[in-house]
C-alpha cells in the first residue's frame, strides 16, 4: 500500500499493518459496509475498501482525515471520511465489519489531550480510556453477523476487551492474532514515567474479534 503521512499525522507502524492484514483476510462480501475508528493514516479503512467494502473512516483530527482521503486516492479506492469521537459520526448506522487500532498507551493520568499527535496513542491509566468505549457500543453499530476488530497491547488487559464484549451481547469474543516484540519508544517512555512496570521488557500486540448473533445481512 502506498502511504503518506501529512504533517501532525501518527505515521502507522506494525500494529496498524497487523490489522490491515488481518482484514484483508476476512470473508468480506462485495459492498459490505465497514468502519474503522481511530483511523489515523487509513491504512485499515483502505485495506476494507481493497476488500471490496463500502469503506468509511472516522477520527478526531482533520489532518487525519485529509491523509486517509489522501491516501485512499494514492492507492485508487474510495473512503468516506467523517470527523467526531468514535461512533457520533455515525450514530444511526450500522456495519459489516467494525475496526479499530485506538490509542491503547498507558499514561500518567485519565486525562486524554485534546490537540497534537498524542491523541493517536495516549489513553488514560490503564491504557482502555477508548477500548472501553469501543467495547461497550460495537454491539449497538453492527449487522447481524457483524464482525469486529480491535488492536491493543497486552498490557491493557485483553482478556478485560473479551470480556466487554462478550458482556454487551457479541460472540465468539477471542484474540485471533499475537505478536510478541519489545517495547516501543511510546510504552518506553511512559515506564520512564513509571506508568508501566520497570521489569516489562516485552509486549504481545494482540487483535481480538467479536461477532454479532445472527446471519450476516446481505447488501440492500
């Protein structure tokens, strides 16, 4: 895929090129609907569209937006960019496959910076400030056989993620990918700040999968 990245804009690492191939793998329907949240460069959103998906993308930078739509021109696709907080762009709709590589780095304080590159990765203490969020109002944006996917450290507690959705109704609710590497420079710096243990040397990125009861529905 061929990427840039505007200015003020998280360039995607490996996590990002984990789920965009982990959807590229998915059974995707021609003209199923998708959405990627947190979409930063669009690499996912892109990935859905290459899938043959009705692809749309949401973040709270505008920059973002601008390199998604960028992007999505550079590699002959088509993405319908909204900006907001997760769902309130798309409040009244609902998808075939739900994707999300949120912000997931532990930090000193619950607070969530509002401006700047640090929104693509900071989230609050624990690291689930947005995976929460996600976790609770998937359930409520998916078709019947919808399928959802999120990307997060191992040290955000994946089995809490499973448990979350399978607790607002979803099924099959399991890590289907594992990559285990050393920290990055965003997780070392925040154990300088004694957010993370001092013996963790080492994380699983992991992506887990949901689906929604019932039959997938067709294209209308």
């Amino acid at each position: 895929m061929d990427l840039i990245t505007l200015p003020g804009v998280f360039r995607p690492i490996s996590d990002s090129q984990m789920l965009a191939d982990a959807v590229g793998r998915e059974p995707i329907r021609p003209g199923s609907r998708s959405l990627d949240l947190c979409t930063g460069s669009g690499i996912v959103a892109i990935a859905a569209a290459q899938a043959g998906c009705d692809a749309t993308a949401v973040d709270v930078s505008r920059r973002a937006l601008a390199t998604t739509a960028l992007n999505a021109r550079r590699n002959g696709q088509r993405v319908h960019v909204r900006r907001g907080h997760l769902f309130e762009p798309v409040a009244d709709r609902r998808f075939h496959l739900i994707t999300s590589n949120p912000p997931y780095v532990p930090s000193p304080t619950d607070d969530l910076p509002r401006h700047g590159r640090s929104r693509a990765w900071v989230a609050g203490r624990d690291g689930r400030t947005v995976i929460d969020e996600i976790c609770a109002e998937a359930a409520a944006h998916l078709l019947p056989g919808g399928v959802v996917m999120v990307v997060h450290s191992s040290l955000c507690d994946e089995e809490a993620t499973i448990a979350r959705l399978r607790a607002s109704g979803l099924v099959d609710a399991c890590v289907t990918e594992r990559d285990r590497g050393p920290l990055g420079p965003l997780m070392r710096e925040q154990q300088a700040l004694g957010t993370i243990p001092s013996d963790v040397d080492e994380e699983d990125v992991v992506i887990i999968r949901a689906t929604a009861p019932g039959t997938a529905a067709r294209k209308r």
